[in-house]
C-alpha cells in the first residue's frame, strides 16, 4: 500500500460534483481497478458455494462416500480458499480506495484554508469548513470504498442469473426477477424511514447542543443557580429524543419484519416449485439445494447495489460541500505578474491617512478611536485585497498587491489585536520562520516579559500549548503573541494594542524592552498607553476620520499648549480628570469605580 | 488566572477520573438489572423468531429423504405451507422483537444521558472551576454520542446474533448430534482469532479516532486562524501539520486494517470449512448408514447461514468495546467525590475575614503564604500586582470557590465552605470574564439567580443594568430567544446579561476577577453604568490589572509572590513610597 498522504494533491476541476469525483476516481485508477477485479472474484467464489454443495448433495445421494464426493468437497475446498485470499485483497484495496480519496479531499480542503487567509472565515462558518473534512471527504470516499464489492457483485449476479435460467426457465425467472421486485418493495418502506430518522436526529443534535451549552455555563451554573432548571430541560429534551425514537423503531421493525417476510416467501416458492420440479424428475435433489442457496445470496449483490446507489448520491452531496471550500479565492493572492522588489529600506505609505513610516524609526500611533488606528494598521499588512482596493498602500513607491507575497510577508508584518495561538510546542509556536535559536527564543520572551508563561506551560519552550494557549490568562496569551511578532523579525514590524490585556508593571516593562529590541529599525506601536508612548522615537496623532494630525515625541506631544496638544492629552491622559473621557476607554477595569 | 494555570505535573487535579474496568461493569450491571424484565422479553422474541428462521433447511432436509423414498405432490405442497407458515411467524415475531428492543434501547440509553447529566450538573464548585469545561464538553457530546450506537444497535444485535447462532447449534444437534459434530471444526478458529482480535481492536480503534479528532482541530485552528496564518506567512506549516495529522490517520488505519486482515480470513475460513466439514463427515456416516443425506443438507445449510451471524457479532463486540471506553469516561464523572459538606451553621453576620489563608495546587508548592485580610461591609478593596502572584487565587478562596488548604475564609464567623452552596451564592459571588449566554429565552437566562423572580423583578433587574433600552427592542422581549442559535447579543448586552442575574442574585459581597477586561473598549463606558448599579451598596473585591481601578478603590491591596506586600487607601500607600507608589508614579508619568 503506498503511504499516505500523497505527496502531490493535484488539481482538481470545480466545475461540478461529479467532475470532481470522476477526477479523484481517475486519479486512483490503479487500486480502484485492481479492488475492482479481486471484488468479481471474490463474489463468483462466494457463489459457487450453492453450486457446489448442490452438486456434492447428489452425488452423495447417487454413489455415496466415494471418488466423485471428494472431487465436490475438492473444488469445495478451493472455492473457499478463493474466499479466503481473495477476500484479503478485496478488504485491502476497498480500505486503500477509501483512504486514498478521503485523504485526498481532507488534503485539499486543507489546503485550501492554510492559503485562504481571512476570506474563508468570511465566505463559510468554520463549522462547515471542518465538517468537509471530518464527514464529507470520508462519505465521498464511502463510494470509492464500496465500488470493488459493487462490480463483483453486479458481475456474479448476471452470472448467477445466467446459470439458473439455463438450468430451469421458471425458477431462474422467479429468483432473478423476484429478488429485484423484493428489494424495490422494500425501498419504497425506507422513505418513510428515512423521514423519522431524520426527525430523530435532529431533536438528537438539539439535545447534544443543549448539552455542550448547559455544560459550557457550568461555572455559571453552579456559581449562581439554575442547575435544576438545566438538568431538566435536558431530561426533557432527552424524553423528545426518546420519543422520536420510539417513533422511528414503529418503522423500522416494519421494515426489518418485511425484510425477513418478503425474501422468505420467496425462498419459499423456489423451494416449493423446485420440490414438485423434483417430485417430477425435472431437477435433482442437489440442483434444489443449489436454488435454495441462490434465492437467499442473490439478495446480497442487490442490497450492494441499493448501499451503491445511496453511497453515490452522499458522495455527490458531500462532493457539492467539499466545492464549496476549494472555490474559495484567496483573500491576497499572488499578483500575475509581481512588481520588482523594492529596496530594503523603503518608505511604508498609507495614502488614506498621510502616514508615511521611515526606514529604523520606532513610532507610536494615537487615534481617539481605536478602531480607527488599529483599521490603518491592519490595511498596512494587507490582509484583504478586495476590501483594501479603495485604501492604498505602497512599499517603495509600489501596491502592496502588486509585490510577491511570501517576500512582502517577510519584510513586513503586522501583528494585530487578536492574533491566533496555534496548539503546538511552545518553542515552534513562538518561532513562526522557523529559524531562531534557544537564546533568540529566551530574549524575545524576556523582550515580552513571558517567562511566567514558561512556567505555566509544562517543561517550559518544550511543552505543549493547548489549542488557543487555552490554558493561558488573557495578558499570557497577549505577550506569547508579542514574542512571536518579535522573533519573527521582519524589516518592519507593526504592533496593534500589544499590551492591552497586562497589568501595570509588566506594561511598563515591556514598553521598554520592545522600543529596546527595535531600536534602530522600523516598527509602529498602535496603543494609546503613556508607559509605552514614552519610549517610542515618535508618535503619530490620528484624527478620528483617520488622518495624521500632528506628531512628535510623547513629552511634546503632552506638553503642546495648541489643540492637538489637548487633544493628544485627552487620549493617553486617562487619570488626569474625575470625569470619564471621551476615549478613556481601554480601561475597562474602570468600570469597577 | 495566571497563579492557577501552573499545572502541577504528577496527579492532575484538573483532570477528571475516569472509571476503571469494575465500576463500568458494575453501572452495566446495574441498568441490565433495572431492565432485566425487558431484556428477558426482548431475548424470548428474538429466540421465537430465531426457532423460526430454522425452518428451511430442516423442510429442504426432510423432503430430500422423502424424495429418495417416494412422495407426492401434496406432501410438497404440505411442506410448502409449514415453511409459508414459519416465514411469517418468523416475520411477525422479528417485527415486534424489534420493535422492543429499540425501544429497550432508547429507554437505557435515555436513562444513561439523564443520569450523566443530573451528576454533571452537581459536579462541585471547585472541580468545574479547575477542571474547565472542555473535557466535560467532550464528555457531554462526543461521548454520550460515540455510547448510542452501542446502546440503541448493539446490544440488541449482539442479542440476535448470539440467540441465532446458539440455536443453530442447537438445532443442528436435535437434527443430528453426529453429524452436527462436524460443525464443530470451526469453532476453535473463530474462537482464537477473535480473541486475539478483540485484545488489539479497541487501542486501534481509540487510535484511529483520535487521529481524526487531531485531524479535525488542525484544521479548525487553520480555520479560526486563517488571518493570523496569512498575516504571519504560517501557510507551510498548518499545511506540514496537516501532512504529520493525515501520515497519523493512515498509520492508524493501516494498524487496524492489519488486525482485521488476520481475523477476517480466519473467520471466512471457518465459516468456508465448517459446510464441508459437514458434507464430508456426513456423507461418511451416510455411507455406514449413520444419517440420512437429507439431515446432512440440512446440517450443511445450516452450517452456511451462521456465517453471517458470526461476523456481525464479532464487529459489533468490537464496537461495544469501543463504547466501553467513552462509558468509562461519562461513568468517570460520577466519582467525583463532594468538596464541601455543609455544617448547618448559619452566619451571624455579612463580614467576611480572611485568616492566614494557604492555598497549594500541587502539595508542598504554596501559591498563597497565609494571606489574612478582614472585608469592611460596603468597601471597595482592589487587588494589584504583577501576573502569576496569586490575585485570581485569593480571589476564589474569597469567594468561597475552593477549600483553602491552610486557615479559613468565614462570613459570619462561619467558614465559606461550610455552607451549603445555595446559601454561599446569597453571600459572595465571583463574576469572571466568562458571560454565558445559555439557549433559551432571555427569562431564563435571568431566572438562574433566582428561579421564583416575577416578570417584574426581572425588568427592574435589567432596568437596573441600564439594559432596558435594548430589552425593549427585542422582537420578544424577554420571551426572546437567544444564545446559540438564536437572537444574537453583542458582549457588552451578555455582559448586562450577566450583571442583571447578580441583581436578581443579590449576594452582599463580590469579587470581581477582571470580570469586564474581556470586553469591546467603546462598551466600557457604557458598562461602567451597568456595573456600578451592581456594586451599590455590596462589599466589592476587585482584582485589577489597571491602576486607576485601585486610585479609585477604598483601599488597595498589592500581592506580591503570594503575599500581601502592602495595603491601605491610595493615598497612603503612594505617600509610603513602596513598590505601589514607584508604579503610579510611572503611571501618572510624572
């Protein structure tokens, strides 16, 4: 079996479902064929069985224990050891199919959400994004799974069918014609079935959201009351289910009665015309035998071709899924033909605002709204190209849109608000280039001030950080963001509110540690605190519409009698009045006064 | 949360149990016993239906031997209509055993789900603060899901399948105990090989779906991040990630195709040997004149239809052991033992003290150095101090959260601890940042506080909140529902949620744990309205990582590596020039 996954996940057509199954199936054309051809033999060996035992019968009956018998039991012998080792293969290559196409899809809806960026949190909910892989791509790979066994079965059925019309026009009718009509019968009971079951698994998914939701509130629950309330109206919930069960077991049992009803009666008239057949020296004892088992295993091709049918029609649905993610477009793709890399230090120009960031200056940005600043710096990263067409901004003189990405990424990044941490080892967590070494790691954590978060995570840089650093306060989460950003030492580093959610004195230290590391190389700091403004080279007041006012160093800035000087006062002064200020605002622990 | 996120490495308390094999044996015991009336119906039906099921073979036997000796059509069309007949008393038989046994299953597992969530929400104080959510989470939905199947399908078919090969056997000895003793040749296989099977299975299987629970989260992390992937260029990696998720799976699967590899021929051998075993051993006694050839068809037939049983049972054994594992995990949740036991004594007063109070996580590592500190009735006291000294801790043992493992919190001279945990909510509550809006109406997300509260008590509650303006606008007012799923509430409107159950709570003391620094910045203003009509009138702790929270506070208390370093009014502690005063004047940048 060749390993998994494959190396190359190619490129499939988003036209349709269809043409993206046919594209996968031709893809693993080699082990569907080879399932498909050890399915047929594997299927014409489980029917000989009838067959030959039929044949042993009579010849029991004719010449007793002898030559001839041993000869049946014989070919009896080989008949199941065709099972036997067919049946290995055929297992092997059913599970390498199924696995080769599941994968297959995983890998590209995969794919397709580590170059997406922000446009496939925009387009789809993250829900459906994972269901793709965690059911579609296995249902659609169901059918792949289930196509050796198919073929073989609609092989040995016309087989089978052939051999038993040649042996007897009106049973062979009645065994290949009746088994067909049986299943079809019984599949018209299976709509309504389907439609309970469906009832039934809805009120089933209400109950285990209640439940995750009950749960989740749990410290609620158990902090303030209510727990009764809850227990109940899951039990409640829990009897809707049961109900519904209740109602999907009245149709089922129908069905599973019928199933036993409908192909017995057959078996029944087989047995029946084949004994007066007998009675008048038209069969042999051992020929009945042979139809008997044939009336009860052609049943088992037709049950395969209903389980293909209803396989194909998933696959095709969760095919229409999977689409949904792989047409996502990027949110900054490559450009067709990229501009010509600009010099390394190369102005950054916001044309909206007026901000134009020179090269090894370390600057602070101000704005009375912070979504204002942390919106321009944002677009200073590009992150959405569609959203940031009417907002320019240039490295060099060139649209960021326009430079080649994986280099424009490397020279430039922006760190925002409320950065993702990835579920991993702390120390490759932390090293988003992959390059740095123990001492680089150890001096972006102190520059972060996060050696408390060493000791919180199990055996320190080489512990694991659980998804989201879960286990992580608010302002740990927020500095092994800002060590991250650190290490990943770009030419120019933006940092939106990097020390919004610390306390007091680790701001203060951190404020001055990060205007330290940077010294001498470009990096803005959005953030409205004075124990950071205070070490910057520069800061930078944005108006609330979002274009640069004034600037200067932040005792100048502080100290200028003009309006902006009061303006700039009325925005990082948070303790100098009483009463609350307009932007007095990130301190929400104010609210406990 | 920063003291407390330090995890003792040896014997995690924050883990919750799992059952062992005995305690999941005993709990099956116990609800088999409970239903022992119905599964005893269930198992009668299902041995009707089987008995039968036989009836083909043994008619197609007798009327191969009375073929040899002579017989007549109507004695065919006689045989005809005793199969006819058994075919439908087969058929009606199955429906209704069926038809039981589902429900059989609905009931059980019913129970199971009401029983799990009944302990769940009884789960002590301090093991839902310690333990989080998540595993409990999974407990709720993964688990209670992965046992349904085993519940609803498998134990009634390994019922069927078990009564119909036992009676198979059965069957094929009344027919002929000589020549059913060539059935027999498989036994020894099927036996070994499932053994063998079922010993590896379920680590393969548990295996094989964590792989794909890791599978899955890489890719919800690649989706939830797919900003910060792009912006920081972690593209490869999620993709490398993904790769190492998928190799996983298929070195999972490719363990437990191997096993079933091994079984599944030897099952197709025994269940291939077993018809020729019989049609050779029987024709040998046919030939010295020891059976009739008509019983070794029968036999024969026999011998071919427990294929199938044998094969479902085998798989679903498996499966059940599976469930096995996922039942050790919701039964586990019950062996939490309690974390209090209320002593019936009843405060004499609304003070609350703090004596020498300790608290280790781990043995031997104190996170608290024996903190005292007496709550004045109606102050507001602030806790400052640098991450990972202790505030969140001393904040839950002020609240009556966790036992503390040295000196004593008491309202009323009597311990926190000691009161029963309906009677500790009416005195402290602790707000965290957590706001939960649970689904449902917007009533019944308030009533939690207080389950008997009017219509009108719920509206000055949010009135009180400053929430009445947005309550109003509801479509249903406080019918509306929201949460998950329903009318969407921004965090600062949660928030008010959050703020008008403690009216409605009405405790005399709170301890505020960052409880609004997870918040929208422009919602603070706001906010700070809603609060302070909570606070009024109530003895506020707040543990603060802003300074003008403590400018503001009666007075200030700093903990510094689990002790109080300094404490008094701003003023004070600010003319003492200590560590608080060097901060706020770094603050005030002066």
């Amino acid at each position: 079996m060749r390993p998994l996954p494959l190396p190359d996940l190619g490129n499939p057509p988003l036209t349709s479902a269809s043409r993206l199954l046919t594209w996968q199936a031709w893809r693993q054309r080699d082990v569907l064929l080879k399932a498909m051809a050890v399915g047929i033999v594997s299927m014409l060996a489980s029917a000989a069985a009838p067959l030959l035992l039929g044949g042993a019968i009579d010849s029991g009956l004719a010449s007793g224990f002898g030559r001839e018998l041993l000869i049946w039991c014989g070919w009896m012998l080989a008949a199941a050891a065709a099972i036997v080792v067919s049946g290995v293969f055929s297992h092997t290559w059913d599970v390498e199919s199924w696995l080769r196409a599941s994968f297959a899809f995983s890998g590209l809806v995969g794919d397709k959400a580590s170059r997406a960026g922000h446009a496939i949190t925009k387009r789809l909910p993250t829900g459906e994004v994972v269901a793709a892989v965690a059911n579609d791509a296995l249902r659609a790979g169901d059918m792949f799974a289930m196509a050796g066994r198919f073929t073989g079965g609609v092989v040995t059925y016309a087989v089978v069918a052939v051999y038993m019309l040649s042996q007897d026009l009106v049973l062979g009718l009645v065994v290949t014609i009746g088994i067909p009509v049986v299943a079809a019968i019984l599949a018209l009971l299976v709509r309504p079935l389907q439609a309970r079951q469906r009832v039934h698994r809805e009120a089933t998914g209400r109950l285990t959201a209640l439940g995750a939701d009950t749960v989740s509130g749990l410290r609620i629950l158990r902090g303030i009351g209510g727990e009764d309330v809850f227990a109940g109206r899951y039990a409640q919930q829990s009897q809707e289910v049961r109900r519904r069960g209740v109602r999907v077991a009245a149709v089922q049992s129908v069905l599973d009665g019928l199933q036993v009803l409908l192909p017995g009666l057959l078996v029944a008239l087989v047995l029946w015309l084949g004994a007066r057949a007998v009675v008048r020296g038209d069969l042999t004892s051992g020929q009945l035998v042979t139809f008997y088992g044939y009336a009860a295993f052609l049943a088992w091709p037709v049950q395969m071709a209903t389980q293909m049918l209803q396989m194909t029609t998933n696959a095709v649905v969760s095919a229409r899924k999977m689409l949904d993610v792989l047409r996502v477009t990027e949110a900054t793709p490559q450009a067709a033909t990229t501009a010509p890399e600009p010099p390394s230090g190369s102005d950054l120009a916001d044309e909206a605002s007026g901000l134009v960031l020179r090269p090894g200056r370390v600057v602070g940005l101000v704005c009375a709204d912070p979504d204002v600043s942390a919106a321009l710096a944002t677009r200073l990263g590009r992150v959405d190209d569609d959203a940031e067409a009417g907002t320019p901004v240039t490295l060099g003189g060139v649209r960021l849109a326009e430079l080649d990405k994986e280099m424009l990424r490397h020279r430039l990044v922006v760190a925002e608000a409320t950065p993702h941490l990835f579920s991993g080892i702390l120390g490759e967590e932390l090293d988003a280039r992959g390059r740095a070494t123990e001492a680089e790691l150890m001096a972006a954590v102190l520059v972060a001030d996060a050696q408390d978060v060493l000791d919180s995570v199990p055996d320190g840089l080489a512990g694991e950080l659980p998804e989201k650093g879960r286990s992580l306060s608010g302002g740990q989460r927020q500095r092994v963001a800002l060590a991250r950003a650190l290490l990943t030492d770009p030419e120019i580093l933006v940092l939106v509110e990097p020390t919004s959610a610390v306390d007091a004195h680790t701001e203060a230290r951190i404020a001055e540690r990060v205007a330290e590391a940077r010294r001498g190389r470009t990096t803005l700091v959005v953030t409205a605190s004075p124990l950071v403004l205070d070490h910057v080279d520069e800061v930078v007041l944005l108006s609330p519409a979002g274009t640069v006012v004034t600037s200067g160093t932040h005792g100048e800035l502080l100290a200028r009698p003009d309006d902006d000087g009061a303006a700039y006062r009325s925005v990082v002064g948070r303790s100098m009045a009483e009463e609350p200020h307009p932007s007095d605002d990130h301190d929400l622990e104010g609210a406990a006064r | 949360m920063s003291a407390t996120t330090a995890p003792p490495p040896a014997a995690d308390p924050r883990r919750l149990p799992i059952a062992d094999g005995t305690q999941v044996k005993r709990t099956v015991g116990r609800l088999f016993r409970r239903h022992r009336g119905s599964l005893g119906g269930v198992a009668a039906l299902h041995t009707v239906a089987a008995v039968a099921g036989l009836a083909g073979p043994f008619l197609l036997g007798r009327f191969i031997d009375e073929v040899s000796g002579g017989t007549t059509l109507a004695r065919v069309d006689t045989l005809a209509l005793i199969l006819v007949g058994a075919v439908v008393v087969q058929a009606v038989v199955t429906r209704y055993a069926q038809r039981l046994s589902m429900i059989f299953g609905e009931r059980v597992f019913a129970e199971l789900r009401e029983e799990f969530m009944e302990t769940v929400t009884r789960l002590p104080l301090s093991t839902v603060e310690k333990a989080g959510t998540g595993d409990l989470v999974a407990r709720t939905t993964n688990d209670v899901n992965k046992l349904q199947h085993a519940v609803r399908f498998g134990v009634p078919r390994v019922l069927v399948c078990v009564v119909t090969i036992g009676l198979t056997l059965v069957a094929s000895f009344l027919t002929d105990p000589l020549v059913a003793l060539g059935l027999l040749v498989g036994v020894p296989i099927i036996w070994l090989a499932t053994r063998w099977y079922l010993q590896r299975a379920t680590p393969g299987y548990l295996r094989e779906s964590a792989a794909y629970a890791t599978l899955n989260g890489t890719i919800t992390e690649a989706v939830e991040g797919a900003r910060t992937t792009d912006v920081l260029w972690l593209g490869s990696r999620v993709r490398r990630r993904l790769r190492r998720d998928l190799s996983e799976a298929f070195a999972a699967e490719k363990y437990t195709l191997g096993l079933r590899l091994r079984l599944i021929p030897s099952l197709d051998t025994a269940v291939a040997v077993a018809p020729i075993a019989v049609v050779l051993w029987g024709a040998w006694l046919a030939s010295q004149d020891l059976a009739s050839v008509g019983t070794v068809a029968t036999i024969a037939l026999y011998a071919h239809q427990m294929g199938g049983p044998v094969f479902d049972l085998v798989f679903w054994l498996d499966e059940l052991q599976v469930a096995a594992v996922a039942l050790a995990r919701v039964v586990g949740v019950g062996l939490v033992g309690p974390d209090r036991v209320a002593t019936g004594e009843v405060p004499t007063s609304e003070e609350v003290h703090a004596h020498e109070v300790r608290y280790a996580y781990r043995e031997g590592h104190d996170v608290l150095h024996g903190i005292s500190v007496d709550l004045r009735p109606g102050e507001r006291l602030a806790v400052v101090g640098p991450s990972g000294a202790g505030k969140s801790t001393l904040g839950r043992m002020l609240a009556g959260i966790h036992p503390p493992t040295g000196g004593s919190v008491t309202v009323g001279q009597v311990p926190l601890v000691d009161l029963p945990l309906e009677d500790l909510r009416g005195h402290v509550a602790l707000v965290t940042q957590e706001h939960h809006v649970f689904v449902g109406s917007l009533a019944e997300n308030l009533r939690l506080a207080d389950t008997a509260a009017s219509t009108d008590a719920l509206w000055e509650a949010l009135e009180a909140v400053d929430a009445r303006a947005w309550t109003d606008a509801l479509p249903g007012g406080l019918a509306t529902e929201v949460g998950s799923g329903g009318h969407p509430l921004s965090p600062a409107q949660a928030q008010q949620v959050a703020l008008a159950r403690l009216v409605l709570l009405d405790p005399h003391t709170l301890v505020l744990d960052e409880a609004t620094s997870l918040l929208d910045p422009r919602a603070a203003r706001h906010l700070e309205r809603s609060l302070n009509a909570v606070l009024t009138g109530r003895t506020v702790v707040a543990i603060a990582h802003r300074l003008h929270t403590a400018h503001d506070a009666d007075r200030v208390a700093v903990v510094d590596d689990g002790r109080i370093a300094e404490i008094g009014p701003h003023d004070e502690l600010v003319a003492a020039g200590g560590d608080y005063a060097r901060l706020w004047h770094s603050w005030q940048h002066e």
